[in-house]
C-alpha cells in the first residue's frame, strides 16, 4: 500500500480540485496532511516509504519562484491583455473585419476567426477572447441568421486559440515547467550540463500549428457556407455599418481597427523572433504598447486604471499562490517515491514511449475537464515530464502537443471550460445543445491536428530549428 503512496496523493489532490476549493490551497493542504501522514507514521515505526529530506528543499524551491525572471513575463502579458480588453480594441477590430468580410457567404464567421486569431496574438487569454467575441459577435452573427451551432462553434473554436497562438500565458508557464523537466532529465541520464528550453523556443513551436488551425476553421466555416447557405449567408455592408452604429468610410474604419493590434503583435512576436528581446522583455513592449492604445482611444481613465491594476493582481496572484502549492505538492510526492513509481510504470508500459504518450495524453484530455491548464501545468506536467523527455521526446514537441490537446480538452463537451465560457453570455434562446453541436467539428479539426503532429512533428519543431 504505502509503494503506492504517491499515487493515491495525486487521486486524492484531483477529488479535492473537483469539490471547487481553491487550487493553491488544495494543492498545499493536501501536500502538507500526506507529508504528516508519512512523518507520523515514520515515528511509530511504520515504514511508510516518506524520504523527509525532500521537504528541506521548499524554502529553495519558493525563493526560484520568486525570482525567475521568465515568470515575470505572466502579469505583463495579462495587463497586456486586460488593457486590450478594456480600450475596446477587439471590439474595434471586429467591426473593421465584419465590414470587409460580411458581405460573403460566411464572412462573419471567417471574420470572427480572423479576429479570434488576433485576439489571441494579442493577449494570450482563453477566457477573455471567448467573453468577448460571445459578447460582442454572437448578437450580430445569429440576426444575420447564422445557425446557432455554426455561430456558437466558431466563437468557442477561435476564442480557444488563446490557448496555443503566442503570446500565450499557458506556453509561457508551460515552457518553464517543461525546461525544468528537461534539465531534470538531461540529469537523470548523466548529463551534467543539461539544456534547456526557452519560452521564446515553444513561441515558435506554436506558430505553425496554431495558423494552420485557424486555416483549418476558414475553410471549414467556408465549406459550410457553399454547402448550406442558409446557415451562413452573406450580410448587406449598408446595413451592417449601421448597426454597427459607424459613420464614413469603410478605409478609416480599417486603418483605425487593423493597424494598431497589427503594430502590437508584431512589436511583440517579431522581436522575439528576431532575437532581439526575450519573451519577458516582449511582454513588458506589448503592456506599454496595450498602454498606449488605450490612451489613444481615450478609454483609460483612473477609475479603468484602477480596474485593470486590480485584475492583473488578481491573476497573477492566483498564478503565484498556485506555483507554490505545485511545488510543494511536487517535493511530497517525490519524497514518496513518486518519480521512480512514474517510471515503473512508463518502463513496463506496453509499446514503450508511443504507449507512454498516448496514455499521458488521455489522461491530460480527461483531466482538462475538471481542471484548468494552470493546474494540469503545475501538478501533471512535472511528473510525466521527465520520464518522457528521458525517454527521447523533443520538448518543444511535447509542449506543442499538451497545450493542443489541452485546447481541445477544453472544447470538449459536456465540461470544456469554453462551453461554459460562452453559456454565460450566450442569449437564453440560444440552447446549450446548440452550443455542443457547434463544437464537434472544430474538435475533430483539432484532434486531426493532434494526429498531423504525432506523424510530422516537424511542424512544431522546424521553426524553431531556424532560429
């Protein structure tokens, strides 16, 4: 009983998780009652197979936390996004393509895709962008007579992109969990002076699939279009413009709604790419830029400042406090031997590291449901990280493949995050159904991805081989 100790930590962490209470809580609390559970038991004489050495590296652990620099990069790219959200940017930008695009058979669903994918170039926020595209495109989508499922499926789909399209928070936390596992890896081989993955590495990584995902929305909001007009038709610019509530000429509107997020994205993307910042220098030019942009449209006042210092905080904060528990639920569990019961159980594992992946990522997609991608980041990816990397997987590879399956994880009904994103600002005639039929198609798009990537995974790695 007590070899599988570890084990029973980690069921026991995800059934807390699934009672709501607060994840860096659950995390320490539960780590903290399994660590007196192994000393209590080690002082009665029951050999309970707890190593408490492991403990006295918590107070090394928080200190790295605290310091790491590529961390920093997380409360700027949430201002960077918050700032966004509140100048009204997104709203901008998806009149400006609803105009240009809306008059085609299926243009404001390509229009929405077009727009989720700057969305999420530019803040890197899953919630957010399906928020705000469901607020903002839905209305107008389902009064041009789009079918309900198309038009829930598409703002569901592309407000997902968040997830895989960088600058996103999840690559961010994702590639610094994953350099650690490397390392820890490159170790446990006799490699004694380990590589390691940058953020900036799993940016480029995530290029590739992310726009061929969205080329692959295009044409399937286009194909639905040509197949089933009725469910997408074409809206008149006229009376598109003013619904819309705008005034004069479609070119200003466009120059006012493209160039600035466009400016922004390259600010940010194309100086990583080009090597001339790292992603937390990037981060810091898109919150000024985001910062500037919102002075520009004049929508930052003290009490928008306010409300956006205090979100950001907020984030970050949860952030933070959940990195703490994860390490300390991490110490725990491999003071229980965890890592080597990990290891076992990969080695004897039929069909050696393919078998291993396979079921590490259906556990990751079932875990999806019930838990967010910080969480998965932080408990699951440490512990399964290393014993694939060891096993021989790129890890630029693995982390293209975890935040995709992740991002179809939370598609998925009856749980995916983004459903239940959408179903609080989707309109009471719009059914729940609606929205899980919508989704179908863009899953199998996704896991079709999955499958591309498993059998060519130089779609993740070559880019970054580039550079």
């Amino acid at each position: 009983m007590f070899d599988y100790m570890a084990l029973v930590l980690f069921a026991v962490i995800c059934i807390v998780l699934m009672f709501g209470y607060p994840v860096a809580l659950s995390l320490a609390g539960t780590a903290l009652a399994f660590a007196g559970l192994g000393l209590g038991l080690d002082a009665i004489g029951i050999d309970a197979n707890f190593d408490p050495a492991f403990l006295s590296a918590l107070p090394n652990r928080l200190y790295g936390i605290m310091s790491n620099s590529t961390l920093l990069a997380v409360p700027l790219f949430v201002l960077m996004g918050v700032l966004l959200e509140k100048s009204k940017v997104a709203e901008t930008l998806l009149d400006a393509m609803a105009l240009l695009f809306g008059s085609l058979r299926g243009g404001l669903g390509i229009s929405v895709t077009i727009v989720g994918m700057m969305l999420a170039a530019s803040t890197g926020i899953v919630g957010a962008t399906v928020v705000t595209m469901g607020l903002l495109s839905l209305p107008t989508m389902l009064k041009r007579g789009y079918s309900q499922s198309l038009a829930t499926g598409t703002i569901c789909a592309t407000g997902t992109l968040g997830q895989i399209i960088p600058p996103s928070i999840a690559l961010v936390l994702l590639g610094d969990v994953l350099s650690s596992a490397y390392q820890q890896a490159q170790l446990s081989m006799g490699i004694f002076s380990p590589k390691t993955v940058s953020v900036g590495d799993l940016f480029m990584g995530a290029i590739v699939p992310g726009l061929i995902l969205v080329v692959l929305y295009i044409i399937y909001v286009a194909t639905v279009a040509w197949l089933k007009p009725s469910a997408a038709p074409p809206a008149d610019r006229e009376e598109l413009m003013a619904e819309l509530g705008h005034q004069g000429n479609l070119g200003t509107l466009l120059l006012k709604g493209l160039v600035p997020p466009i400016v922004l994205i390259i600010a940010v993307l194309g100086s990583i790419l080009g090597g001339f910042a790292t992603p937390t220098e990037a981060s810091a030019v898109g919150a000024f830029g985001a910062l500037v942009l919102a002075l520009a449209y004049r929508k930052l006042d003290f009490a928008t400042l306010k409300e956006v210092v205090r979100s950001t905080t907020h984030v970050t904060t949860m952030v933070f406090l959940i990195l703490i528990g994860a390490a300390l639920f991490s110490l725990v569990f491999r003071a229980y031997g965890g890592e080597e019961l990990v290891v076992h159980l990969f080695d004897n594992m039929p069909g050696g590291v393919v078998g291993a992946t396979i079921i590490v990522m259906l556990v990751i997609f079932l875990l999806g449901f019930i838990l967010d991608f910080i969480e998965i980041t932080f408990v699951v990816v440490p512990i399964v990280g290393p014993v694939l990397l060891a096993m021989g997987l790129d890890p630029i590879w693995l982390g293209i493949m975890i935040a995709i399956n992740l991002q179809t994880s939370f598609l998925t009904p009856p749980f995916g995050f983004a459903l239940f994103y959408l179903r609080g600002v989707a309109p009471d005639t719009v059914p729940t159904t609606a929205i899980y039929r919508g989704v179908i198609p863009f899953i199998v798009l996704q896991l079709g991805m999955l499958v591309a990537l498993a059998l060519v995974p130089e779609l993740a790695t070559w880019l970054p081989a580039q550079f």
